[in-house]
C-alpha cells in the first residue's frame, strides 16, 4: 500500500531528450511522479518516448535537459559505482522475455543472483525456486527457452527481473504476442507480485483494456508531451481529442500518422523543386 507522505520512488522534472542531433525531440519538457507501490502504465503511440522513459530510469541514455529521479538522486549526474548500485534495486522485463537461449529456465533466473551476489549455490537454489514457485513455474526449472511457450518464457523473465528483490520492475511491451489466456495470465501476476513485494512497478503497454484493468495510475504520452494522465476511469473519460483518439483507436486526429519530412509537393512536384 503506497504511503501517501512518502516521496515518490521515480520523479521526471521538465525533461526533454533527442536522438541524433537533436531536430525532433523524442521527450519535449515531460514532468510526472511514479509513486511507491502503484503500478503505472506509460501509453500512447509508437514512437512517443515511453521505452526511451525507460532507458532514462536505467541510466542508459541521459536527458538533456531537466532531472530524472530515483528515489531522490539524479541518475543522469551518477557515478558508475552509483548507477550500478541503482539498477541492482531495478529489474527489468524486456519485451519477447529475451531469455537466454543457451541457459536452462533455472540458470535464466540464477542469472543476475550470480552476477551481482556472493551467495552460494544453495542458497541460489532455494531463491530461484521460490521466484519460478511464484510465477507458477517451478516445475519447469530444468527446461530450456525453446521448450517453453511464449507465455511461459514471460513467466520466466519475469522471475528474472525480481530475483534481486528489486524496489522498481520495469516492462517493456509485456503483453506482446500472447494470447488472451496468456495476456490475462501475465497481467494479474504482475499485479499480484506488486502488491505481494511491495515493489513499484511501469508498464509499457499498447494493451489498452488489460493494462487499464491493473494499473492506479496511466500516462498517455504523445508528440513528445504527456497528454494525459490520471486514474484508468480519469484517462478513459476525458474529453481531450488526443486522448480520445488513442483510448478508441482511432485512425485520424492529433497524433501524427506520417512521420515529419518534406511536403508531398516537395517530393513529387516538378524536378527542379526537388531535392
């Protein structure tokens, strides 16, 4: 249960970032608070900067302007030590599971217990089985990636991001590609482990009713802005165009369908014009 007077665990404060030489921001000014213990949705259309709101958490890329916090430090001015330290307290749940192939279920989860820990191999054992146990997937431990469903590989890399007893899991697209048994089957256990860890948890998604159906709190970014955000009944109830076009699905409206470039006379009006 998220403590009402307690600081929040990730803090965006006017933040913007571009790739490449900075034409087109990616993120333009975004500021927002992920509170401890709620589970919060970023959305919106491809392209709008929620998998880069990711990569600005983990310290993989660095915002060019304003903060971004965790847990009231700036991961944009740590330290390689620090940094390192930060992502020990976050897991990560990559899109498809990106399991490793060569690597038993088991040794999947054992993974980041024996990069990042001394512990020795019984106590390692004891800790996996109780990660696999807590996805359902305990009996699967000496199976290798190939030898799993799509489902299951999930359920896997999901034991993975939390064998650290991380304090932030992030997912990235964790309901692509799997069928609706699967995709419900993933999204209560996500919800289930959060509020039996007391983890925080962010989920990319462009599965609007499953993802809606979990999270407090949802964020709808678009044109590199926050459009939106609010409780799932907030989001889906405004009266914003651009959100609306979004929440139903919509083919036309705000959000930009062709990427921006030259006009079509440009392109395609007489030869000298071109370029």
């Amino acid at each position: 249960m998220t403590d009402a007077c307690s600081p929040p665990l990730i803090e965006f404060v006017d933040v913007s970032f571009a790739y490449g030489d900075g034409d087109r921001r990616i993120l333009d000014r975004v500021s927002f608070t992920v509170p401890r213990g709620q589970v919060v949705a970023l959305m919106g259309a491809s392209g709008g900067g929620k998998t880069t709101v990711l990569r600005l958490i983990g310290g993989q890329r660095t915002a060019s302007h304003g903060k971004v916090l965790f847990d009231g430090h700036d991961v944009g001015h740590m330290g390689r030590d620090a940094l390192h330290a930060a992502r020990r307290r976050m897991g990560m749940l990559f899109q498809f599971g990106a399991l490793f192939t060569d690597l038993s279920v088991f040794d999947n989860v054992a993974f980041p217990l024996r990069e990042h820990t001394a512990l020795g191999e019984e106590l390692i054992r004891d800790i996996v089985l109780m990660k696999l146990n807590a996805v359902g997937l305990r009996g699967a431990r000496d199976l290798m990636p190939a030898e799993v469903s799509g489902g299951m590989a999930r359920r896997v890399a999901l034991a993975r991001a939390i064998a650290l007893d991380p304090d932030l899991v992030m997912y990235d697209e964790p309901f692509a590609g799997l069928d609706p048994i699967s995709l419900g089957t993933a999204a209560q256990l996500i919800r289930r482990l959060n509020d039996a860890l007391g983890i925080t948890s962010i989920i990319v998604s462009h599965d609007l009713e499953e993802t809606f159906r979990i999270a407090d709190r949802v964020i709808i970014l678009a044109n590199g802005r926050i459009a939106a955000q609010g409780t799932p009944d907030e989001v889906r109830h405004s009266t914003d165009p651009l959100v609306q076009q979004f929440v139903q699905a919509q083919a036309d409206g705000p959000v930009h369908f062709h990427y921006p470039g030259p006009t079509v006379a440009e392109d395609f009006g007489p030869r000298g014009a071109r370029r």
